[in-house]
C-alpha cells in the first residue's frame, strides 16, 4: 500500500509500505526513466541487469534509465520510497547533466546501491516527511520535485563513493550484456550469439530468464525501444531511428514499437507540448495526481510496471 503518493507524466513518487509477505510488491521493471529507491525500514532484495543487490535500511538504490531492474522487501514489514523521473528532468538548469552523475556515469548494473555510512539519513528522511506533509496536488508536486533535488544532491557530495559491490554475474552473462548494449545497432541473432559462445539458444534463454527474467530475444527488443525513444525524442527521423536501433526496416520497427507502447513512433517526436527541452515539461497539467483513492492506487502502481514513463 502507499501512504502517500505522486503522479505526473514525467515524474512519480511512492511512499510504499507492505506489511507482509502475501503483498504482491516484486516489480521486474526496465523503462526510460531513472530511478532512485530508499530503503526506510526492512531490506529490500535487488537485480539490476543480473547484478544481485541487498538493499538496507538507510541504503539508496539507483537505477538509471534502460537498467533493467527486479526489486523486492525481503524484511517484514517494510517501507521504502519509490522515485522516478524523466532523463531529461533536469535538462534546462543542469545542461551537463552532473546531478545525474551517479546514475549516467556508472557501469551498466554496477555500483546501484549508495552506501549508507556517508549519506545524511536524518536528510534524507526529512526530505521525505516534507513531500507527506504537504496537502494538495500543486504543492504536492512542488515538494516531490524539492526532495528529488535535494536527495540526488545528497547523492552528488559523496559521489564516486566505493559501495563495495561486486560483479556476481557469471563470465558468460556479463559477455552477453555487454555485447548487446554495445552493439544494438547491428544483427543480434539470438542463435548466432549462443553458437559464438559454444551454448545451445535455449540455454542462453534459460540463463537469461533465470538471472534477468526476460529472455534473450525480449531484453534486445526492450533495449532497443528505450534507445529508439530517446532518438525519437532528440527528433531524428523515424527511418534513421530504426536503422539505428537494429531493427533492419521501418515496418519492423514500427510494429514493435507501437504494440508496446500503444503509440506510433511519431508521438515520440517532439512538439510544442511533448518536447522535453521546453518549458512546458514542467507544466501542472490534467495527468498531475496525489493519487489518494485505491483506485488511483491501482493506477500508480500500473505506471510503475509499465515499461516507459512518459
């Protein structure tokens, strides 16, 4: 359940809390949005592109956009807080992009959870009390953007922080990640890939649904749309985005791209209401919602497992 909770079409904020374990709250996600989770109380079990995570009290997760992600409290009851914000969130004051650093300049699936022992918790959590606090969908908004800020500021000051993990993905997984988002522009050949690593194409696909909970053939696909979005975004034609992103035809791509996410690839194009440059990407507007009833509940929760965010 949420106590409290934010909706609009380039930000979401979630105060979640599951008392048990009978709470279906596993979440095997991958969007175009970055997030950022904070564990309150209880841990949380984390994947992020293979990577196994514990996620503990006082302890941030960071998952930057197109990392594809499973999170889960594996400690009852439990309470954390669930951010996620657009890439292009902070593009007008922070042209270079620094106060993302911790999510955009990190190796896919590596370095996910801040360590607790620097940040200010006590910070932190007041952040969080602020945005609960505060009554009314306008303000509400206000204060969801004032604590992400500040957070991610927080963030900022310790970063490059040593958080101590390790690559516990095997040789072969860790190849095969790093060969498909290096090259997703080129011929990804599900069969051709098993048979350059001495593996049948059902055991590449039972190793990757075992570690990520896609198959092979999915997490290429998914890879490819949230590339394919942000060149939509960026205004490059429709042609060249699907050269670019592997597809081979337009006709593909445009088949792909449209069952999943419901629109035709020119909706991704910018405009005078969809650019994310302009200034009316921040604009209050009828998809804004504090999302109080269990219905709006129910929606939130849909977003959150939805594949892109805005």
């Amino acid at each position: 359940m949420f106590k409290s909770a934010y909706i609009d079409r380039y930000l979401l904020y979630a105060d979640n809390y599951v008392e048990n374990d009978q709470e279906n709250t596993s979440l095997l996600n991958i969007n175009e949005a970055h997030q950022l989770i904070y564990c309150q109380s209880g841990r949380l079990s984390a994947n992020v592109e293979g990577v196994a995570y514990v996620v503990n009290p006082g302890e941030i997760l960071l998952v930057r956009d197109a990392e594809i992600h499973k999170v889960q409290p594996i400690d009852f009851p439990a309470e954390f807080h669930h951010m996620e914000f657009s890439p292009y969130y902070y593009s007008i004051f922070d042209p270079d992009g620094r106060i993302c650093r911790p999510l955009t300049e990190r190796k896919l699936g590596m370095d996910c959870v801040v360590p607790r022992g620097k940040l200010n918790r006590t910070l932190i959590e007041s952040c969080f009390s602020c945005v609960s606090a505060v009554s009314g969908t306008y303000m509400r908004r206000i204060a969801v953007f004032g604590a992400l800020t500040m957070i991610l500021s927080e963030v900022n000051r310790i970063y490059p922080y040593v958080s101590g993990s390790s690559d516990n993905r095997s040789p072969l997984l860790r190849e095969v990640i790093s060969h498909i988002n290096e090259h997703l522009e080129e011929d990804l050949n599900p069969d051709s890939l098993a048979a350059s690593l001495y593996i049948s194409r059902s055991q590449l696909d039972r190793i990757f649904k075992q570690h990520l909970g896609f198959t092979l053939w999915k997490y290429i696909t998914y890879k490819r749309l949230i590339r394919a979005r942000h060149l939509l975004h960026a205004g490059i034609a429709n042609n060249e985005v699907a050269r670019r992103c592997g597809f081979g035809d337009y006709s593909t791509f445009y088949k792909v791209y449209t069952k999943v996410f419901d629109t035709p690839p020119r909706a991704a194009q910018p405009n005078d209401t969809t650019d994310p440059l302009l200034k009316q990407f921040y604009q209050f507007d009828e998809t804004c919602s504090t999302v109080e009833s269990p219905g709006e509940q129910h929606q939130i929760l849909q977003r959150i497992k939805k594949l892109n965010l805005g």
